[in-house]
C-alpha cells in the first residue's frame, strides 16, 4: 500500500513537471512512425482523410481538424504566453523584445538562403521556403524536457523567437505559396480582432466575449487562404492582462488551456504529421541539391542567421542578450530552432505537391535534419550545463 501511493505520487509530480508533456509528444511521434511503415498505415491515412463537421461550411477531414482546429488553440495558448511576458515577464522591456524578433528573422533568410545556394536554376528552386521555419511544438518539447539545463529566459527566447518565426513563416506561404487570397474573409476577420480590442480597451473581462468571437476569427481566416492557426496568435493578443499579481482574464485563460494542450492537443498533433511511410527514393534525396538545402539549411543556417543576427543586435545595442545566459547557450538554442518538422513538411507539400518524387524526399531531408538538430541541440546544451 506503502509502495501504491509512492508510486502515485511520483506519477503525479511528473505529470506536473514541464517534462511530462514533452515526452508524451515524442512518444506519439514514435507511435506514428511505426504505425505508417506497419500495415496499418494505409488505414490510419484512410481513417484521417474521414470528413466530419455539420456541411456544408464545417466539414473537414480529421486531419484538417487537427491541424487547422486544435493547433490554432496551442497557438493561442503560446500566445497568451507571450503577451503575459511582453506585458509582465522577460519581454517586457522593447530590448528584450526586440531580440528574439530580430533572431527569428536571421534564422529565417540564413536557410533560405543556403538553399537557394544550393538549387537557384533547378525544379526544386520552388522549395526555398522548408527550411526557414521553426517546429515550436518539438522544439519546446526538447527544451522542456532539458529542465533546468536551459535557463528560463531561454526557454522563453524560443517561444517568442518561434511565433515570430512562425508568423514570418505564415507570411511567405499566404504571399508566395497561396494561389488564391480572398480578401472579403480577410477584412471580416480583421473587423472582429478591431471589435476585441475595442472590448479591451473598454474593459470587458468576461472571456466568451473574445471567444466566441475568436471561433468566427479562426473561420474567416481558415477560409481566407492563410493558415488558420495564425487565427489563435491573434485572438491572445486582444486577451487582457495587468502587470500586477491579480488574475487577469488572459491568465486565467492560460490556466485553463494548459492541461489541454500539453496532454491532449501536442500529442494528437504529434500522432497525426509524423505519419511518413519510409520510401526508397527518399534516401537519394539526402545528397542532392535539394536535401542539402534542407539539411544545411536547419542544422546550420538556423543557429548561424539566429546567433548572427543577435551578435548585431546586442553589439549595436538595439538589444539585450536574455538575463542569466551566455552566447553559447544561445547558439545552442539557434541548434534547437533547427527543428522545422511541422510547418516546413507543410511548406513542401505546397511546394511538390505535384511532384511526388521530390515531396518525399524533402520529408526525408526535413525528418533527418530535425532529428539531427534535436540530438545534437540537446548534447550540446547538456554539456555547457555540466561546464
């Protein structure tokens, strides 16, 4: 009996631990591998292209769901996270800000740039945008699964460095990979942000007010042609907040959401887009123009562009390097931004999608790179804890 409540009390403090969450997603990542090369991987596919919703306006394939739905609420817990710190915490100040804003940029025209080296002139030019985006799902799970060998304002730069990358990243796709923008859904959806910022300023606190609002925002931008995800990043942003100790509507609606989101929405998200069935051409892919770009591109575009960039921004003293870290640890950070599974496997189904030979070898490239930048980030910073 002694032993029961030992037990459970050590599985409840590790599932109050950050690092709960984050193996629970590389668990799932692992789950999906060996489900799509087994020979259920044909019916997990057939089960999550399954269209469900009321029609004819909500029905979408599980998948979409997924991807479209429940990460736009991981979004807009991230957020919440960010405004909290941008008002209260580690961003507050415009130099603290102001770094990871400037990184993430370095970290996303280095990439692109290294594969554009690589493939200007050839067929698989079009794919210059994979490498430029950071997998803030994995990418904080790694970090978080570190614990204290990364320091908080570290774990920290990387939520604001991967928004804002991932924001940049949203940006490219709706200009240079939609083929179709419709503007009237963009101009609702924009009404409706104005409409919550206006609740915010008159001092509306009751949080169906945002999100109710929020749900009709997430549709007019699904709908627009951007990625309906940035829908969540936008909602938070009207959520508000106070600088002092009193439980603001947006804390309490982070509060509510992180449960949720660690242990039900990462994971799924996690089950669903790892699901890559092992070909024999993607191995060809590693040494051609195209793997390279990818490979080179996160493994060292990434923390060369997010390190270089901040060196600048520091040395000019337009920013402040995060209180309690040093320059190696940063670089190790720029490692871990390396990770670009989600969005840049997104980017290249835009990219190839007619051409199926080149879409699986850059989910090879991508896979291998972000495993690289995973293994390698993690030692890394390992090491300088133990230094």
């Amino acid at each position: 009996m002694k032993n029961t409540r030992i037990n459970l009390a050590v599985f409840r403090q590790f599932l109050q631990s950050g690092m709960a969450g984050g193996v629970i997603l590389l668990l799932c990542v692992i789950l999906s591998l060996l489900v799509a090369n087994s020979n259920l991987g044909p019916s997990f596919e057939s089960f999550l292209q399954l269209e469900i919703g009321p029609e004819p306006v909500l029905k979408y394939s599980i998948l979409t769901w997924i991807n479209d739905g429940l990460m736009a609420i991981f979004f807009l817990m991230v957020g919440l996270e960010i405004k909290r710190e941008l008002i209260e915490g580690e961003l507050s100040s415009p130099k603290k800000a102001a770094l990871p804003i400037l990184a993430a940029i370095g970290g996303a025209i280095v990439p692109a740039l290294i594969y554009l080296f690589f493939n200007k002139g050839t067929n698989a030019a079009e794919g210059w945008g994979i490498p430029m985006a950071t997998d803030i799902a994995f990418a904080l799970a790694i970090v978080t699964l570190l614990g204290n060998k990364v320091p908080a304002a570290l774990k920290i730069f990387l939520a604001a460095l991967a928004i804002v990358d991932d924001l940049l990243a949203i940006l490219v796709i709706a200009i240079f990979y939609t083929s179709e923008l419709h503007y009237l859904y963009l101009l609702y959806a924009a009404g409706l942000v104005a409409l919550l910022f206006a609740f915010n300023k008159l001092g509306v606190k009751k949080l169906y007010f945002y999100l109710i609002p929020g749900a009709f925002i997430w549709y007019f931008i699904h709908h627009s042609g951007i990625h309906a995800t940035i829908a969540g990043v936008l909602v938070a942003m009207t959520l508000p907040t106070t600088p002092d100790e009193k439980e603001s509507p947006l804390e309490k609606l982070e509060h509510i959401l992180l449960t949720p989101v660690n242990f039900v929405i990462m994971p799924l998200f996690a089950l669903v887009n790892t699901n890559i069935r092992f070909e024999e051409e993607m191995l060809h892919g590693i040494s051609s123009p195209m793997g390279l770009g990818i490979i080179l591109g996160l493994l060292i575009g990434k923390p060369l562009g997010i390190t270089l960039i901040s060196r600048v921004a520091v040395g000019l003293k337009m920013a402040n390097l995060p209180e309690g870290t040093k320059w190696q640890q940063l670089f190790g950070i720029g490692i871990i931004a390396g990770i670009g599974f989600t969005m840049s496997v997104f980017i290249s189904l835009l990219s190839f999608k007619e051409n199926h030979l080149f879409l699986s070898e850059a989910k090879f490239s991508i896979l291998l790179a972000s495993l690289l930048a995973g293994i390698i980030g993690s030692i890394y910073l390992s090491i300088l804890a133990k230094k």
